[in-house]
C-alpha cells in the first residue's frame, strides 16, 4: 500500500545497528582492562580453600555506557594498584567526551545518585556502570590473590602479604549482597597465614577475624584462628574456633581435611594445658632434679605454641634454677622482640591476655631474670642497667612480677660489691698492696654467690698476695678462683706463673695445658663470628700460653727442687724461730678443713649441685698446698736437711752461672756489632739468676705482676 515505506524501514534498521556498532566500540575503548604484568600465577595456594566451589563469582562486565564505567574505576581502583599496574592508555580523541560527561553528571565516585530528577536512561546508565566496576575490582581483587599464592608457594612470605594486601585494598564495597566476596575473603584468609608464617600471629588473627565476619561459614578461617590461637598459648580460645569447625550446622558438608586438623588441635591444646600445669608443680620443688624435669616437658610443649609467653617464662624460671645464667639471658633478649609483636593489648599498659600478660609485663619478667643472670655471670653493671629499667617500668604496671624488693636489695648490694672491688684496684695501682687485699677481702665477705665475680676478687687478691711476696697465700686463692670459674683464663695463666715461681713445673704444665685448651676452644668459636679484636688478642694469648708451656717442659726436665723458702714466705738468712712462726702461719690459713669456709654453702637447687662441685675442687687444692707447706717445713727446720738443701741450691745456681756464661760466650762470637742491647740483657738476666737465692719476687713485685692484673 506504501511502496516507500519498506524501503523507510529498512533504512532505519540499518541505522539503528550501525548506531549500535559505534556504541559497542566505543565500550571496548573506554573499558579498563586487567593489566597485563599479572601473570596467571597458580589458581589455589595451599592456603585458598574457596567456600563457594569451582563457580567464579566475579561477575562480567556489561556493554553498557563505557565513559560512565571508565570513569568509576579509575576513581576507585587505579589509585590502590598505582605502584604495580601500568596507567591505562586513554584515547585522546575521547578525553573531550570524558570531560564533557563529568559535567553532566558530576564525578560520584561512591556510586550516589544526585538529588536532582534522573530520566529512566540515565538511571539505567548508572546502575550498568556499577554493576561494571564491581565485576572490574573483583578481578583485580583475584589477580591479586593468584600473584600472593605465586610469592607464597616460592616462599617470599613479605611479598605475598604484599599482594593479599593490594588484593584487599581494591574492593572499595563493602556490601555483601552487591558483589561477590569470594576474592576479598581468600585475600584475607591468605594473607593471614602469610602473617603466621612470618611470626605475626597477632595481626594473622585479625585477619582471619575480618573473613570470618564476611562469610561466618567459611570454615576455614575458624581452624587458621584456632592455630593462631593455639600457637599463641591461648588454649581456651583454640579450643572454641576447633569446637566451632567440629559442631558447624555445614557438619555434612565439612571438609574431611578440617575435620582432622580440627580434632588434632584439639588434642594438641589438651596436651600444652597438661604441660603447663605439670611444669608449674615441679617448679614450685625448687631442686635440681625437678627443675631438670620441668624444662623438658616446657620444651615439648614449646613446640606445639612456640609463641607462648606464658611457656617462654617458666623456661626461663627453669634455666635460672639450673644455673644456665647465659642462656636466661639469650632466651630473654630473643625472644622479646617477638613478644612485642605478638601482645593482644596492642601496645596499651593495663590491658592483659589470657595468660595475665601485657606490654610491660612482658618486659618486666624478662628483665627481673636478666639481672639475676647477669649478677651471677658477674657482670654488675649490666645487671644494674637491667635493675634500673625494672624499676622505672614497675610502677606502671601491674603486680605480675614479684620480687621487686628482692631486686632492690641485689642493686645495693651490687653497688657495695663494686665499690670495694673498684677501691681494691685503685689501692694496688697505687702500690698499696695491703690495702688492697683487705678491700678484696671486704668485697669477698659481702656476697660470693656471684661465682663469677668472687672468683675475679680472689683472683685479684691473689696478685696483691703475689706483689706482697706472700706466694702460698696467691696460689691459695687462685685455686679459689678457678673452682668458682673453671675457665677462667686469667687466674689459670697467674697460678702457673706462681707454681713456676716455686719450680712446681709440674703442676705449672697442667694448668698452662688448661690455658691452651680454653684458648683453643674460644678460638674455634671466634672463626665462625666476625673477627675483631676480640679475636686478634686470644690469638695472641694462645701462642703466648703455647711459648709458655713448651719452656715450662724443658724446666721440668731438670728435675730441680722446689724453692722451699719461697713457700714459706722467708729467707735463706731468717732462724729457725722465724721459719716455724711462717709455718704455723701459713698452716692455719691452708688447712683443708677450713678451705673454702668463706663461700656460702647451697644445699638445694643448682647452686647445691654446683657446690659440690667447688668444694670437691678446692678440698684437692687445699691438700696440694697443705702437704707442699709441710714438706718444706720438715726441711727448713732441721738443720741438716736444710743445710744439704742449700748446699745442692748453691751447686744448681754456680750450674745457672756457668751454662749462662757459656751462652754469653758463644753468642758473642757469632753476634755482630748491632746486637749490644741483647748482650746486655743476657748480662743483667745472669747477675740475677747467680744471686736467686738472695732474690725474691716481692723485692720489685709491681714492675713485674702488674701487666698481667685484671681489673
């Protein structure tokens, strides 16, 4: 009837899917693509456990409006992925139309309508360009978790939190009924146990609390939790995350595999809580055996929460009960740092955990322990410093460390110990000698249950004994020193100078063998540190105690007497009434039935169990001495033994004479004229072993002892 009008129609069709076309391009253009540095990593780490199948929830993006979509997703995604995703290429032809459509309808970067009136497309346009950014950040979201699983599986932990992280950061929604929350959740899940694996258990925990808040189903957060939990010595708040997995409405479905981690852990939590309460009782025995037992079973339950605090104080506890004084303090500066990390008041004084701890109580039970340990070791200072950062933290904090009196009266008396000590050495620096061994002795008398530093006294007073000429008296308390401190290098080197002084070469190569010994095995421990001057002076202490030793075995081949009037302590002119009255002196104050009375005796604990030790040590040196001052007063006091003695003393000293003038001899004849000085020495070293017998240590004691002296 129309004969144009099938043509008109036609016509108008064709124009309307050229429009379309045009439209379509124009979406493909303005469409933000996935960047293309995210390389299709591993779909499912062995963290990812999806609650919703195999299905992909990210929903695809419509063909709608594409300078509406563009817009809203570099308003709400581009920002968070800036430093990781290349700027997304923009033609330049349609920036006008971009700007042209911000005019329109303003930029709403939260998806809010405007007040004013929308017409039905316009809404429709909206609505489309929502549903497109959605579906962009979900896909972004999962590359971002497919590249943390990647990082995770290679073991680069810091990086794949990294990306969990910027996986999390762009999804901008939060309403769960708009999107699909199956990549927000398995970033958070992910990057929890990316956290745990770090160490980080605390911030793990929150994590796995904000994916559980997302889908309380999810299952497999409720059992990451429980480990967190049961990692962190919370037992009663693993057990209810396990119990959760367990009676889950979901039971049917549950996965086999959580089913069994989660009856395991329980049993694990019921194991550290039988730990826990065994090791408290054996503690509380305060004995050897007990302490001993305890720290076995705190180890085994270490090792299922290895973050205890809880735990990690009781090993603490039991180490200081069995004397380990260094490894208190190693176990207490290791551990610290994690313990701050892992405290659930965030940083706030006053709020606790479930064990009762809070950031200043950790710090307090750590120090308390640490200046206990080091007055022990011997190092006062260190002991004060930590005494002094106790104190100035105490009154903020709770009453959970006990013993703050007790740690007062340690500061005092450390600081009296030092003050005696540090007067003794200034009196022998002065070349008061006297004076020094009674500050010495004062130091001594007021505590020796710092092994360490009684035995750095004793050592100290014996080189005061040895400037007096007093050589028993020195070898006395060098002995003390060695049974509080067996390896204690500078009382050992002392002692062998004093028995070579004597001409006890034998006893003078034992200790000089223990010197080599000690040295040798500090050396080997210095090679795999960092070499320093630490370092460089045991080197030197080694190969000089080496010299030592080997020139003490040649002495000892002569076979020569011991040097009767230097353990007496008189002289080859003094009477007999003289050498008795150095006899009963040197008597009494050797015996070995008082030996060691001035140490305080522990009958319980490891101090008893090192007491033993000691006074089985010091009970052999004493008799040592006792019998070597009875041999040589059984000579001394007889005229005729003391008259052969001095009589073979004259024969070795004119063999001394004629050996060091034959030496002189040959060395003058093959010596050049340079070596004057070395002549000289050789000399002067003659004069004085031909006189030896009138000479005696104590006559030109500093010059000689005062190099080696330990302050």
């Amino acid at each position: 009837m129309f004969p144009g009008l099938g043509k008109k129609l036609e016509f108008g069709k064709t124009q309307r899917k050229v429009k379309k076309t045009k439209l379509k391009s124009k979406n493909q253009g303005g469409r933000k693509e996935v960047p293309q540095s995210f390389e299709e990593a591993s779909g499912c780490s062995p963290m990812d456990v999806s609650p919703y199948g195999v299905a992909d929830c990210a929903s695809t993006s419509t063909n709608e409006d594409a300078v509406d979509a563009k817009e809203n997703v570099s308003a709400t995604n581009v920002s968070s992925s800036s430093t990781s995703f290349p700027d997304v290429n923009v033609p330049a032809r349609q920036r006008p139309q971009v700007k042209k459509y911000k005019m329109k309808t303003g930029r709403d970067i939260e998806f809010k309508t405007s007040k004013s009136r929308l017409d039905p497309s316009r809404a429709h346009e909206t609505h489309t360009t929502r549903e497109y950014t959605k579906a962009s950040d979900e896909e972004i979201c999962d590359k971002w978790r497919k590249r943390g699983n990647q990082a995770y599986k290679n073991g680069e932990l810091s990086e794949a939190e990294a990306c969990y992280s910027k996986g999390i950061s762009s999804i901008q929604h939060t309403e769960t009924s708009d999107f699909c929350i199956e990549p927000l959740l398995l970033c958070y899940s992910n990057r929890a146990a990316a956290r745990m694996a770090l160490g980080r258990m605390r911030e793990g925990l929150k994590d796995c609390r904000m994916a559980a808040a997302l889908d309380p189903s999810f299952l497999k957060v409720n059992l990451r939790s429980a480990n967190c939990h049961l990692l962190l010595g919370e037992l009663d708040d693993a057990c209810s995350d396990y119990n959760k997995c367990l009676e889950s409405e979901n039971i049917v479905c549950l996965d086999r595999r959580i089913a069994i981690d989660a009856a395991d852990g329980l049993q694990k939590a019921q194991k550290v809580t039988d730990c826990l309460k065994l090791s408290a009782e054996l503690l509380q025995q305060k004995t050897y055996e007990s302490a001993t037992k305890a720290l076995g079973i705190i180890a085994e339950a270490l090792s299922i929460s290895c973050y205890s605090e809880k735990l990690f104080n009781m090993k603490g506890d039991a180490l200081f009960e069995l004397g380990k004084h260094n490894e208190v303090v190693q176990l207490c500066g290791q551990t610290l740092d994690s313990a701050e990390k892992n405290i659930a008041t965030g940083g706030v004084a006053g709020h606790t955990n479930a064990d009762g701890y809070d950031c200043n109580s950790i710090k307090l039970w750590r120090w308390n322990l640490m200046s206990k340990s080091y007055f022990h070791l011997g190092k006062l200072e260190m002991a004060l410093d930590s005494i002094d950062k106790h104190e100035q933290l105490r009154p903020a904090a709770d009453k959970t460390v006990d013993s703050e009196d007790s740690l007062s009266s340690l500061a005092a008396t450390i600081r009296e110990l030092l003050q005696c000590k540090n007067a003794g050495n200034v009196a022998f620096q002065s070349g008061k000698y006297s004076e020094a061994v009674e500050q010495y002795t004062a130091a001594i008398s007021k505590s020796v249950k710092s092994h360490s530093f009684a035995a750095v006294c004793f050592c100290n007073r014996a080189a005061a004994h040895q400037s007096l000429g007093e050589i028993i008296d020195a070898i006395g308390d060098c002995s003390l020193a060695i049974a509080l401190d067996r390896s204690y290098p500078k009382a050992l080197s002392r002692r062998a100078t004093l028995w070579e002084m004597i001409r006890d070469y034998k006893h003078a190569t034992d200790d000089l063998q223990r010197l080599v010994s000690i040295l040798e095995t500090g050396e080997n421990s210095q090679k795999s540190a960092t070499p320093g001057r630490t370092a460089n002076g045991s080197v030197k202490d080694l190969r000089k105690a080496r010299r030592r030793l080997s020139s003490i075995e040649d002495k000892a081949k002569k076979e020569r007497s011991l040097d009767l009037y230097l353990i007496l302590g008189v002289k080859p002119s003094d009477a007999a009434v003289e050498v008795k009255k150095a006899y009963r002196k040197a008597a009494l104050r050797h015996h070995p039935d008082k030996a060691g009375q001035v140490l305080a005796r522990a009958e319980s604990g490891s101090d008893g169990q090192q007491w033993k030790v000691i006074t089985e040590s010091i009970q052999t040196d004493a008799d040592k001495i006792f019998k070597m001052i009875g041999e040589a007063y059984a000579v001394l006091s007889d005229s005729t033994k003391r008259s052969k003695y001095d009589l073979e003393e004259e024969m070795w000293d004119d063999e001394e004479v004629s050996f060091a003038s034959t030496s002189r001899r040959s060395s003058d004849f093959y010596s050049s004229p340079y070596d004057f000085s070395n002549r000289r020495y050789t000399h002067e070293s003659r004069k004085s072993y031909n006189s030896y017998s009138h000479y005696y240590p104590w006559e030109d004691s500093r010059k000689t002892y005062q190099s080696s002296y330990r302050w």
